[in-house]
C-alpha cells in the first residue's frame, strides 16, 4: 500500500511557518509515516501562556522550570498561570465561542481539526523527542503511540465534526459553551487530543491545564493550533500548579468540566462544581486486573503482563498492576516473567532500544518506593532484576511482587510505577471475585483460549474495557472511561462525543 510519503502532493504554503502546509488528504491517515523530520525538539528557552491565539506573560509575572526526569536537568521555564489569566482565558474563549466558533457550519470546523492532525504527523518526529524529554517515557512510545495516536485522536474527531446528526439519531445536537479542562502528567499529549478533539469538533472552545510535571508538548501544541490558523480564543492553554487548574474548574464561564487525573483531586473538584449546573466527566485512577487462565497461550500472555504493567513505567491509569494468575500455571509464569525481565533495558529513555524510561518525577519515584517498602512490610516477596541505573534522573527497575494477598496496599492502591502484585485464583468465580474487589473499575484483561470464558469475563468484570488476550490497545472509535472510583462519562467514539453537547 503507498504511503503519503509516496504521493509526493502539491501543498499549498502555509504564511506563518513559511514552508509547506500539509495537505487535507483522507486515507492512510493512521499509518502516515512522517516525512523524516529533524530530531531537534526546537525548545524555547521559556514557554508563555497561550490565550486568545497568542503567547502571553503571565499576570504573576512569574515562571517555573520543567524537568528532564531522565537526567534532573531544566528543560524550559513556564509560564505560571492565575486568576487574572484564567479569567482572560474564559473571555477570549466567550468571543471565540459567541463570534465564531459555535457558529461555524460542522465541516468548516474539520477541517482546522485535519489541519491539526497534519501538522502534527508534520513534527511528529520533534514531538516524540520533546515529549520523552519532559515525560521520561521512552522515545519508542512517544514514536509509535502517543504522537501517532495524538494526530489519530484529531483525524478521528474531524471525521465526526460534519456528521453530527448522526451522534444522536432523531435528536439535534448542539455545542456547550466553554469546557475547562485539566489533564495529568502520564500522556501528556495524547490527553491534549482526548479533551480537545471531542470538544472542538463538537463546536466548543477550551480553556486547558497540562501536569506541572509536563507543561510543553502542550504549548508545542500551542504552536501548531496557531499555524493551523484556528480562530483565536477557540483553544486557550493555561500552565501553572493544581490551584490553576482548581480556578479553571471553578469558573462561571465553564459549561463542562473534564478532568482526568488522580481519584483523590477528582473528588475534590467535584465537591467544588457540586450544585453549580455545569457538565462534568472524570477519568480517574484504576487497579485493573490481568487475569491469566491456565489454558492461555503463556508466552503470548506474558508478553500482554509485561506491556500492561511496564508501559510507561506503569504510570498508566489502565496499568495492568494486578496478575490474577490461575494456580496451575502460576509457578510458570511467575518464572517466565523473570524471564523476560532480565532481558528489559531501563534506562536513557531517548535511546531506542530502551523499554523502561525515566519516573516521571522525584516525588513519583519517592511515592513508588513508599509502595515497595510496604509490600515488603506487609510480607508479600519483592524481586527486582538486575540492572545498572543511571546515575542521575528518576529510575525504578521493573519490580514483582508474590505472595500478595488482597488486603496488601500493593493490592489495594494505585502505585503508578511499574510494580506488579501477583495474585493467584483457583476458580473462575474465585477469579472474578477477585478482579472486583477493588474501588476501582477502569478496566481488565483476560487470557484464554475460551470463547465461552471471554464472554463470562466481560459481562461480570465491573470494568469500563476488558481487553481479552491483549492489552493497552486504543482506539479513537473506541470509548473509553471508568466505573465505581474510576470515574464517569466516556472518551472517545460516539459516547466521547455525546459529553461535548447538548441534545435539542
Ligand atoms: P493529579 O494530581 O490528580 O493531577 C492531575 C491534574 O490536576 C494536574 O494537571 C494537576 O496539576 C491538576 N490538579 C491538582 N490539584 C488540582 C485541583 N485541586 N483542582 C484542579 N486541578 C488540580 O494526578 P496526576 O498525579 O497528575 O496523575 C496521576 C493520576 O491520574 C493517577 O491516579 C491516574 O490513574 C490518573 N489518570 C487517569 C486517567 C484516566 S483516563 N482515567 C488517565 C491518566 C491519569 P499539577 O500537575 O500542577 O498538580
């Protein structure tokens, strides 16, 4: 099949960047391989605030460093946002929203979404360098996941944007308002595009917060929403700590707020919007069972246990942190998994080889460990393989815990590092039992070779996605959204889009 890269296309030249803009071509869009891009993460000494279209200082007058947790080292500074910004930021998203935006016929607003997405695969190569230096995951998941399913998210949605009669069949569909949004540290970029794209294609206009721990693919994006040329104040991006991301919740002008991030903040900002009217979807934490059967392909097995706990360090909140393992197959795969283990490389994530990166911060790293002393306290048996870390930056080698019992804070608690608690089950209602015994339901995994078997698992887990014989596998068509502590409202597919509107 030819690639974009193939067709060669005539594009037009876009003014601000003063090279090619890309071309509005559909198809092949999931598998464009980028034109081969400088690796240069073209990084600003400091990074403003982006309100109404434009970069602007901060009211406080006032910056914070962003961190390579791969070497301690600063990046950047950024801009720290307050009250007077968000306020700035709620008004120039009123007139975007009143002026231009919410007005614009649905395949208009495509295709600044197209345009988004293609100048994204355009830098995806930059991107994944700078997302792995902010992040510290490994440069072959900013690669080959979070860029491509990034400019995925805004393919997806531009798709949507001409076809809203069809989000509710019989029902007009109409836009918001203003939605504020917060998102956490883990995905930086890919979280940018699952609040964005939904809201936007939907006809309304952001106010949004990245992590302090990782504030700059956002305004990278920042820089692409500028040259895609989207009317100003539609999308408007606000860095500073949690407390800025507490007054974007808390404004009048909001109509929604979306948040996805730690249960505990979740609450917290729910009990604030409580009684206010406005709209509001959580996508908080998990503790999501991975449950192998003993007529499961092993191997196979093993390597969905591996990817669903050490993906990203494990800070995922889908992270598969619990192996349910059944009792005839438990020794084996336990010793198939220090197997594997001992074969991962931890260490420079910006080395392609590498399979475990960098904690995302100091305090992360010291919250992973507080969790390896009480499994260890509480008499569960931790093994590490070995391995050289470096010697600067925040490393935690691939760690498994046995003998774990369910009343364990292993077992209990979101770590979000890459530790795994074994557990073993005898039944599949032993297994079931176990996998929802938790105040968590983001999602499960099922290994067997049972179709009968798939198909009890995924009726009986309290799980928004139970992924069977697989794992971590996304999807922008597909929803995606907790139960119980886990959060509510969906993102993604035609349910995502359904928490961006009103229906008429
Ligand atoms: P949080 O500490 O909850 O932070 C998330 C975001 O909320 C950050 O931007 C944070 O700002 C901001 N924030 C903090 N306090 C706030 C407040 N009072 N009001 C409004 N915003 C506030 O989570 P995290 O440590 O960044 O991320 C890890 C957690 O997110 C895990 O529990 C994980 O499971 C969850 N998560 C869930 C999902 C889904 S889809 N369910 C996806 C990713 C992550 P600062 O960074 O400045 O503190």
């Amino acid at each position: 099949m030819p690639t974009l890269t193939d067709k060669k296309p005539v594009r037009p030249t876009n003014r601000a960047l003063g090279r090619p803009a890309p071309e509005l071509i559909f198809g092949d869009l999931w598998e464009y391989d980028p034109a081969p891009e400088t690796a240069d993460p073209k990084l600003k000494p400091r990074y403003e605030l982006f309100i109404g279209g434009k970069f602007v200082a901060p009211a406080s007058g006032k910056y914070f460093d962003s961190i390579n947790p791969a070497n301690e080292t600063k990046i950047a500074e950024m801009a720290l946002g307050s009250a007077p910004d968000v306020d700035a930021a709620y008004r120039a998203a009123q007139k975007a929203q009143e002026g231009v935006w919410g007005k614009m016929p649905g395949k208009e607003r495509a295709k600044y979404l197209y345009r988004i997405a293609r100048l994204l695969q355009d830098r995806a190569r930059e991107f994944a360098v700078a997302e792995t230096m902010d992040n510290g995951k490994p440069i072959k998941e900013t690669r080959d996941f979070d860029v491509p399913m990034a400019a995925a998210h805004f393919f997806y949605h531009a798709g949507w944007a001409d076809k809203l009669d069809y989000v509710a069949p019989g029902r007009r569909v109409a836009p918001l308002g203003i939605v504020g949004q917060v998102i956490p540290w883990n995905f930086p970029l890919l979280m940018m595009a699952w609040k964005l794209a939904p809201a936007l294609a939907m006809g309304n206009c952001a106010v949004i917060k990245p992590a302090t721990n990782t504030p700059l693919s956002a305004l990278k994006l920042a820089e692409i929403i500028q040259d895609a040329g989207l009317p100003p104040g539609v999308v408007n991006i606000l860095t500073g700590p949690g407390s800025t991301g507490g007054l974007i919740m808390a404004h009048p002008l909001a109509a929604k707020i979306a948040f996805t991030g730690s249960t505990e903040v979740g609450k917290v900002i729910m009990r604030s919007v409580a009684g206010t009217g406005k709209r509001m979807t959580m996508e908080l934490g998990g503790k999501a069972a991975n449950i192998v059967f003993d007529d499961a392909p092993l191997d196979q097995a093993v390597e969905g246990i591996v990817n669903g706990i050490f993906f990203n360090q494990g800070q995922v909140c889908c992270a598969g942190s619990r192996l349910l393992v059944h009792e005839p197959v438990a020794d084996a795969v336990v010793a198939k998994l220090r197997n594997r283990l001992r074969v991962l490389r931890v260490g420079d994530p910006l080395d392609k080889n590498t399979d475990v990166g960098a904690i995302v911060s100091r305090d992360q790293l010291e919250t992973v460990r507080g969790y390896l002393d009480a499994g260890v306290k509480e008499g569960a048996k931790m093994w590490q393989p070995p391995c050289r870390l470096p010697a600067k930056g925040f490393y935690m080698p691939p760690t498994l815990f046995t003998g774990v019992t369910q009343s364990h804070r292993i077992a209990r608690e979101e770590i979000f590092g890459p530790v795994l608690a074994i557990i073993t089950f005898r039944t599949v209602d032993e297994a079931i039992e176990k996998a929802n015994n938790t105040e968590y339901g983001l999602s499960a995994g099922v290994w067997t070779d049972k179709g009968s078997r798939i198909l009890k698992m995924s009726t009986e887990l309290k799980a928004g996605v139970v992924w069977a014989n697989t794992f971590n596998k996304f999807d922008p068509a597909s929803p995606f959204g907790g139960y119980k502590e886990s959060g509510f409202g969906r993102e993604g597919g035609r349910q995502g889009l359904l928490d961006y509107c009103k229906l008429v």
